[in-house]
C-alpha cells in the first residue's frame, strides 16, 4: 500500500518530545512526592512558538502507542501546530524526563532509550514532503538519539530547500563524536544556532568571530551569548544585540523560544537587529516559567520593544509580575 504524505506547512519541526515531570512542591528531588506532568522538546517547542506567532508550523516526530504519546500530541496539537506528520509506533513507548526545575540550571534525567522517536530513519520521507516547506528546523539532539535519527537528518538536509539547525549540544546523549558530527551537520545549514559555551565545550572557541571561522558554510549564524546577548553574523556583518534583563524562574527552553522568534522574523524578511530582538523577547516569556513552552510577552509590549531605541531596550526588565 502506498504512504500517504501529509500537506506540508509553511515551516517543519522534526525531533523527539517527551512527557516531562517537573516537581509539584519545593524541596530536594528526593524528597518531592508530587510530580506535575508536561511536554517538552526542542524542535515541538520551537513549533509551538512560531504557531503562537502566527507562522503555520508542523511538527514531525513519533510516539508511543500510550496515553504520554497521546498526551504530547494533544498538548502541540493544541498550541495550533500541524501534528500529520507524528507516526504511532505500537511497539516502542514515548519517552520520559525528569526535571528539577531551578533559575541556575535544571537538572534533567532522560528516559528515552528505545523510545517511538529513537527509531525514526529516513524513511519518514516516505511521508512528509520536506521539499515542499519554506523552512525545516533540526537541532542536534536527534543526531544523538541513534544511527537511524542520524541519517534521517543527513535526508532533510539533502532535500530541504532551506534547514535551520540548532546545534544543541547535550553531553548526556553523546558518547563520543559530537564535536565532528555536530561540526559537519551544521556546516550544511543554511542558519545555525549555537551557544557560546556549547562551542567552547565542543570547538574550543566561543568568540562569535572564531565560531565564523570554524563554521563559513551557512548562510546565517546566530552565537547565543547567554544573559549578555548574541551576535548574528550574515552577509560579511556582524550585529550584536543585548540581551534582556530578566528575573529567570528556569531555563530550559529559552534557547527554542529564542529561535522560534529569530525565525519567524527571519521568515519576515526584518532587519538583523529586529531579528535578534525577536529572538531575545520570546526567550525571556521562557525564562519567566518552569514550562519549556514559552509564555509569550503582551504583543503591543513586543512591537514597541522591537524599534525601541537602545538606551530603552537597555534599561527594560523583565519580572515575575510583568517588564518595567
């Protein structure tokens, strides 16, 4: 029997989610007795995101057979995301991770292996048309999940007209090998993401310059240069944009709600600077929650902030109870 192929939105995101426990109480792991069920995912929080700032996203991935499965695909489906191209495998479950959530760093405990998403080869080409999309976005963590997810990105970046790639280095899923393998599939996208300290830790260098030098292949590179800000490097030009001052409740997921705005302004054809502020505001409704989705900022609060001069983008804080 013939696969059938999904429509294809304007802009594909492929990779694993999970469901996610994050603690219930305060109070060491050990110790929490009630956990709180979520979803997360680098390349199904992106999606989320760009389908919250209007830009018609689908999500390609594969799940269990099992109510977390069920419940990760209702949650993206919900958050206005094109979820046709999710496979059900009826043998291997959806994957699992704990958080300890803290404003520091989150601790996180994978339980992925053998999972639904684990098993995805190139064969999902059979059927969802990434030729047909404006823009498909990778990151690195599904180059680590197994050989298989390895080659099915080799497939998307040979057939996708335009692949963005957030290198997302996660120590925990790598044996060996990342910094080659991570160095060559970024070397084939048209827009990279990285952060400063993941190409310290991978490369040996974090300046945005010598990051360039290492990687001249894509069009676009973005280094997220933590709470100081990032730098976009295009064109022979260089644009550095600070960062907001923001009271950080957690984390995890800032890096996929910053690229969700750099892309959806990228899509919009905006200037560099309005690009990386796009992307420094959606990452700071991230940082203001324990969810990995972020909590968008009010729209009118955006637009003003986006052509702000700078003394005013400089001076702007972002709090728990709202920006001042």
């Amino acid at each position: 029997m013939p696969v059938e192929r999904v429509d294809t939105p304007e802009v594909l995101c492929l990779g694993e989610s999970m469901a996610v426990f994050v603690p219930g109480e305060d109070g060491p792991a050990d110790q929490v007795r009630t956990w709180v069920r979520d979803v997360g995912g680098a390349e199904s929080n992106v999606a989320c995101a760009l389908a919250g700032l209007g830009v018609p996203t689908g999500w390609v991935s594969a799940v269990g057979d099992d109510p977390f499965g069920r419940a990760v695909v209702a949650a993206v489906a919900a958050a206005g995301v094109d979820v046709s191209g999710v496979a059900v495998d009826p043998t291997r479950p959806t994957g699992v991770y704990i958080k300890e959530a803290n404003a520091s760093g989150s601790p996180m405990r994978y339980y992925r292996f053998g999972s639904a998403a684990s098993d995805m080869g190139p064969d999902v080409l059979d059927r969802v048309d990434v030729a047909a999309a404006r823009l498909v976005h990778l990151t690195g963590i599904t180059a680590a999940l197994s050989p298989r997810c390895r080659a099915l990105i080799e497939a998307v970046l040979d057939r996708a007209p335009r692949v963005s790639f957030d290198v997302n280095w996660r120590p925990a899923l790598w044996d060996s090998g990342a910094p080659d393998v991570l160095r060559g599939l970024a070397a084939r996208a048209d827009i990279v993401l990285v952060g400063a300290d993941e190409a310290e830790a991978l490369w040996g260098v974090s300046d945005p310059a010598d990051v360039r030098e290492l990687l001249p292949e894509p069009t676009t590179l973005v280094v997220k240069q933590g709470s100081l800000g990032a730098t976009l490097i295009e064109a022979g030009e260089a644009v550095f944009e600070p960062a907001l001052r923001v009271d950080v409740v957690e984390p995890v997921g800032a890096g996929d709600a910053f690229a969700a705005g750099f892309l959806a302004a990228t899509l919009a054809g905006q200037s560099p600077r309005r690009r990386l502020r796009a992307g420094h505001l959606h990452a700071a409704g991230a940082l203001r929650t324990q969810h990995d989705v972020a909590v968008p900022l009010p729209g009118d609060l955006v637009a003003r902030l986006l052509d702000a001069d700078a003394a005013t983008w400089a001076t702007t804080h972002v709090t728990a109870r709202g920006v001042r």
